[in-house]
C-alpha cells in the first residue's frame, strides 16, 4: 500500500527471549527512563528494549534484515 508519509525509524528493538521481535519508537523526551522503565516492568516474561545506540554495527545489521516471526517467503511455503 502507499502512503503519503515516510515511516519514522526505529530507534530501538524490543526482544524477547534474546530475539528481536520488533522494532520501536522511542519518547523524545527521557528515553533512558522509558526503557529502564520498560525493562523493569516487563523483565519477568523476558522482555526488554535495546536502544540502537547500545547495539553494535553487526547486531543492528542484523536485526534491520530480520523477518519477523512467521514471515515466510510465500514460495518457499507453497512448496511444503
């Protein structure tokens, strides 16, 4: 679909379980909190936000190619 607006870029990823399950936007303003915050409240069910700033090169390589889960390639699933 198009759209007459850019999409924002994430500035963070949200993980579970060690794997990146999506990407996310973060408060302008305290982000540090926001995400201490998050970590805190949701550490319990193995969530948690990684800034990008705090990832490496390969890691946010990594996770800008990543298909989310069950995002299969259509072909590939026609053929099982």
């Amino acid at each position: 679909m198009s759209s007459p607006t850019k999409p924002y870029p994430c500035e963070g990823v949200v993980r579970r379980g060690g794997e990146a399950t999506g990407p996310i936007r973060l408060p302008m303003d305290d982000r540090r909190s926001f995400v201490d915050a998050f970590n805190r409240r949701y550490q319990a069910i193995g969530m948690a936000i990684v800034p990008l700033v705090d990832l490496g090169e390969d890691d946010v390589a990594q996770i800008r190619t990543a298909r989310p889960p069950g995002a299969g390639d259509d072909a590939a699933d026609r053929d099982r």
